[in-house]
C-alpha cells in the first residue's frame, strides 16, 4: 500500500489562509506559511519555525475497497510505524485511532519525537479514495502555540476532495 499525505490548516476568515490544492484535493493553510510542492505533495511551512502541514497523493495499485478496512488500518498502522522510525530514536506513535475526514473513515496517528532538543509532534491522518492515498501531516512544537494546534484543525476541517 502506498502512502497518503494530507495537510493540517487553520480555521478562521479567507484572508487568515491560503488554499492547497493538489491532485483530487483542496485544504486550506495558514496565510504567510511559504508553499512547497516537493513531487505529489503541497506544504506550506511556518516563516517562523519548524511548524508545517502537508498533503500527499500517492496511487494505490487497486482501487481501495471500504470492506477491506479493517486490513487497511493494520497497513496504515504500520506505514506509522516507518514514519515514526524515519523520524529518529526518539519518536514514538503515541496515539491513533479512526476518525472522519472529508465525510469518509480515515485513520489518525499522533507521533512525538525530539528535533535538536525541541519537543515535536506530527499529526499524520490517511485517507483511502479509490486509487488515491491522501496522507495529511501537520508538523508542531509540543507545549508551544495554540495556533499551531488551529493550523492542524484547519487542515483537516477544510480538507475536500473534488475530482480533477
């Protein structure tokens, strides 16, 4: 199974963010945040820190069937595990669960780690849509702020597929 990355956002008025778009997906970021599109992936990263949200699009090589879930979370759970080790020694999936993103079942992972002795957390939650994987990934600074938290709400509330 290949990997989805979807992106966090901040909720609040238009002119307090900047819309991502990419292949069968639209979500919304903090304004100011700079934009990135590394191969199948639309960031926009804080000007003023580490702090990030990101989507992802990969295809799958069979359209995703909603009975094979239950198979599905056990990939997803250890697709979270390699992002984990990928992010060093120290981090560590420390939450997951089902959730809902964009109307459909989707599948969130809270994953803490320690860059350059700054405490941080990335929100990862995968979508599975017929031949897409969309992985959203907000990158925060554990203890620091709120609006950090409300960039992640707002990726995740703003993010909608549309077809392309």
């Amino acid at each position: 199974m290949t990997l989805i990355l979807a992106a966090c956002g901040t909720s609040g008025s238009s002119e307090d963010s900047q819309q991502l778009r990419g292949i069968g997906f639209t979500a919304q970021a903090p304004a100011g945040w700079e934009l990135e599109r590394p191969p199948r992936t639309v960031l926009a990263g804080s000007p003023d820190g580490p702090e990030s949200v990101a989507v992802a699009v990969f295809r799958l090589a069979k359209p995703f069937q909603p009975e094979l879930w239950d198979e599905a979370v056990g990939e997803l759970n250890d697709v979270a595990a390699r992002l984990a080790e990928r992010l060093g020694s120290t981090a560590l999936v420390v939450r997951s669960g089902s959730t809902t993103l964009a109307g459909r079942r989707a599948r969130r992972y809270f994953i803490d780690y320690r860059r350059d002795g700054v405490a941080m957390q990335d929100r990862v939650v995968f979508l599975l849509s017929g031949r897409r994987e969309y992985q959203l990934t907000c990158r925060i600074v554990v203890d620091e702020d709120d609006a950090d938290i409300e960039a992640c709400d707002e990726l995740t509330h703003s993010f909608r597929l549309i077809s392309d």
